[in-house]
C-alpha cells in the first residue's frame, strides 16, 4: 500500500488543475480569509479551536512579505472582533527570513505585537532544517517581549533534543510534529520511522516533564495512545496540552479524541497557493492518499446522488 500512496503522490503534479481543486477542498477552507473565517467559526461551534495560515512560502520580493502581512493583519483583527477560538501561524520565510533577516523580525514582531493587544496567540511555523537556528534565534527574541507566541519543533531532526533542553528550560509554547520535508538528508533528520516515533515521544515527555505547554500535532494514532499515556502518568490537566491535527485529516481520531475531553486545535490553511500547499503535503505525507481517494469517492457518490 505504501509505493501504491507513493505512485499515486508522484502523478498527481500531471492530474488536472480543476480535479486537483474537488480534492484540495477537502483541506483548504478557501482562497480568500473570508472563507476561513466561515469554516473557523462552524469549527469553534463543534468546540474545535483554530489556527488559521496563510499559504506561501518563499516570496520573491519584499512587496510580497507586506502583503501577506497585510492578510494576517486582518485575519488578528477578524479572531478578536468575531470572537473567535483561533490564532495564526506564519513562516518566516513568507515574513522575508531569506530576503532580510531584520526586516524578518520587524513583521513577525509587528503581528505579535498586535496580537498581544487582542490577545490572540501567535504561532511561528518551523520551515526546512538550513533555517532551523534562524527560526529559533528570531523566536527566542520575541519570547524574552512576549507571552502569546510559541514555535515548532520536529521530532525527526536530530538537533532537536539540543533545541527541546534550550526552549524547554525557557518554558516555551511548543508546537510537537514529526516533520515532513521529504528532501531532509540523513545527515539532519532521521529516515527510520520507528525512531522519529520514539524521537517524538522521548521529545514530548521532556516538554511536559518542564512543564511546557504542548499542541501535540500528530495523525497518528500510535502517538495518540503514547502522548495520552504520558498525560495519565504525569496527572496533566487539560490547560497543560492539546492535539493538533490538519483540516480534513483524520477527521475520526479528531472527534474520537474531542469527545473524550481532550482539547483539540484543527489547523485551517487558506489562500490563493493551494495547489502547491496541496502537492507538497502529498508528497511529504503519502498516506495522505489514502484519506483523499476516499473523500473523493464520497464526493463522487454525493454528485450522482444529486443527479
């Protein structure tokens, strides 16, 4: 099954851009913020808590970075007049990270900042290893001026056990995930998925040990019976962590964990650059194939139900 998800993963690029978008749908809540504020708001109403991001990547100019914080901008303003149970997370590469480092910061601290005064939290996504030290260099500064901003790290970088005993000790927010840039080399992450398993539980019990807030972002469930068994054993309250998990993504473990009582954050992708958002998660996670072909094949038997 998995070079069957891994052949499927490498066509899709070929499938046409109008099929491309029924499937994306799936997990995008839309191209325009509007949009993601409808989706967030029935989100919260099934007591799911939000985080919206923008989509993109690598902007090619500084005009760019300004108008996806123009985007956010709004959105902070949007959570605090609507209400709404949700934050952001941003790249610092879309804030301008790999055009000017201080430019980088001066955004990123300008979103903080005003979130601060709305009180929404502020998430700053970790990117591909050669910007791992510059992300949490940036975070770090921001952190000593704020309390409402947390970063991320990946269970299958080797540096992360350095990072977790450095920002664990500082009581930082954490975002925990595996990590999925496909193109990471053995060098930098691990490749055994067995061990970025036992990284990413050995990872977490550190955090919650310190005391850390965690968002325990994972689908896979032999994680969710890990991280729920370290819970129990260390006595947590539920303000200690949540899950986390992506926009149409497992949708049964979300609610088998939600009616279990346990928070749980649903990250809300949205903007104009799904098609290349959407490619580079298949790629990143083949396994992902097997839940799109079946929300297709709903969507399929939906349609000729209608006609």
């Amino acid at each position: 099954m998995f070079w069957f998800n891994r052949l499927i993963a490498i066509l899709l690029p070929f499938v046409p851009k109008p099929v491309m978008k029924i499937v994306a749908k799936q997990y995008i809540a839309g191209e325009t913020l509007e949009q993601a504020v409808v989706k967030t708001k029935e989100l919260n109403r099934d007591h799911l808590r939000v985080t919206l991001d923008l989509l993109g990547e690598d902007p090619g100019s500084k005009t760019d970075c300004t108008g996806a914080l123009r985007v956010y901008e709004r959105a902070i303003e949007a959570i605090h007049t609507g209400g709404l149970r949700a934050g952001i997370s941003l790249k610092p590469s879309h804030m301008g990270l790999k055009l000017d480092k201080q430019f980088c910061l001066e955004n990123i601290g300008y979103l903080v900042k005003l979130a601060e005064k709305h009180q929404v939290f502020v998430r700053i996504d970790m990117e591909d290893a050669s910007l791992c030290q510059e992300t949490i260099d940036l975070f770090l500064s921001l952190h000593y001026q704020f309390s409402n901003v947390g970063i991320v790290i990946q269970g299958y970088l080797r540096r992360s056990i350095d990072d977790i005993n450095l920002l664990g000790d500082k009581g930082a927010n954490i975002r925990l995930c595996k990590g999925a840039y496909y193109w990471e080399t053995r060098k930098n992450v691990y490749k055994d998925p067995e061990i970025v398993n036992e990284s990413y539980v050995y990872l977490l019990e550190k955090l919650l040990s310190k005391g850390c807030f965690v968002g325990i972002a994972t689908h896979d469930e032999k994680l969710v019976f890990q991280s729920l068994r370290l819970i129990d054993r260390l006595g947590l309250s539920k303000d200690a962590y949540e899950f986390q998990m992506l926009y149409g993504v497992e949708e049964q473990l979300r609610r088998i964990l939600l009616d279990s009582g346990h928070p749980v954050r649903v990250y809300l992708p949205f903007g104009k650059e799904w098609l290349a958002y959407s490619l580079r998660r298949i790629r990143e996670n083949p396994k992902m194939v097997g839940y799109i072909l079946a929300n297709f094949g709903n969507l399929l038997k939906n349609i000729f139900k209608k006609n």
